[in-house]
C-alpha cells in the first residue's frame, strides 16, 4: 500500500497529523499577494530572506506604524530585510479606501518605499491563504487588530510574531529582524 492510500486509510485522528506535518512543510514563499499597484507579490521572490508580513490600514491609531515599519526597511533592507503591508478593512473598518487612497496614506504620508499588497482579508474563513497558513502555524498569535507583525525567518517560517502594541522600532524587534538575518 502506497503512503497516500494509508493516510487515506487512517483513523481521522491519524489523518489530521499527517495533514498537520503536510502543511508544516508549506513555507511562506508558497504565497503571494496581488499588489496595491499591478502584478503580485510573490513572496518566494524574496526566499531566504527574513521577512514581516504586516497586516495595515489608513485609519488606525496605529496607522503611525508606517513611519517605524519604514525606518526598519531602510535599517536592514540592504541586508536582504524585506518588509510587506497588507492593508485590511478587517478591524473596525479603517482601511475603507481604494488603492489610490491607500497610497495616499502608505507612500505619501509616511514615505513608505516596500512593498504594499492591494487590500486584503486576514481573518475568518475568508482569509488570504498565507493567513489561514499563519493561523494554523501560530494559533495563539493571529492577528487581533491592526499592524500585527509576522517575522519570517530565511527558511521561511514564523520566526516570531509582534502584535500592534508593539512598535516596529521597538528594541525587540530590531534585535529579532538581526537575529533573522545573522541565521545561515
């Protein structure tokens, strides 16, 4: 018998741990995001570097965060740091714009120069792939509101997560993106 027709012979508790080390195995660089302006985001463009995934939006109290989120980029971008925004209209609805106005806010505002997905769902069952697969990595660490912050390590797992509290120029996350980097 093939492995595949075991697992599909397998009592359901053996079924969801083989699907469980399956999805393990998907890294970061399996997703990509369209956009804010043409084209995607294909995160394995970026395989082997450490990255933040953070989810955005132009109407928060944290909307701030841009400012920090860009001074870590020009901080550690030379050294292969990539940082992505996702905006999302997910948490109380501050993020109602369209890519124009997200713009507005992201690259004119607060300078920012990464890259910056088109406006996407980050939580509940219709949330982005990259999301659900974060979500199924880290149950205790989903996004709760805004500019929550996923630490992607080279090989491409969730090296550490940072909740909106938490600053982008905070001493913790410098030393984490360093961290990342400095891992072979």
């Amino acid at each position: 018998m093939t492995a595949a027709l075991a697992a599909i012979a397998a009592p359901a508790p053996i079924r969801r741990v083989l699907a469980q080390v399956a999805m393990s195995r998907i890294t970061a660089y399996a997703f990509s995001f369209p956009a804010l302006v043409g084209g995607d985001i294909r995160l394995a463009d970026f395989a082997g570097h450490p990255l933040m995934v953070v989810n955005t939006a132009s109407l928060c109290g944290y909307t701030p965060q841009y400012g920090g989120l860009q001074e870590l980029w020009t901080g550690f971008h030379d050294r292969g740091f990539v940082i992505v925004g996702v905006p999302s209209n997910d948490f109380g609805g501050q993020e109602p714009g369209g890519s124009a106005e997200i713009a507005n806010t992201a690259q004119h505002q607060y300078g920012v120069t990464f890259p910056i997905a088109a406006k996407t769902v980050v939580k509940g069952p219709d949330a982005h792939p990259f999301y659900r697969w974060a979500a199924e990595a880290r149950p205790n660490d989903v996004p709760h509101w805004n500019f929550h912050k996923y630490l992607i390590g080279r090989e491409g797992y969730i090296a550490d997560v940072f909740p909106e509290t938490v600053e982008p120029t905070d001493t913790r996350i410098k030393t984490a993106i360093a961290r990342a980097l400095a891992d072979s």
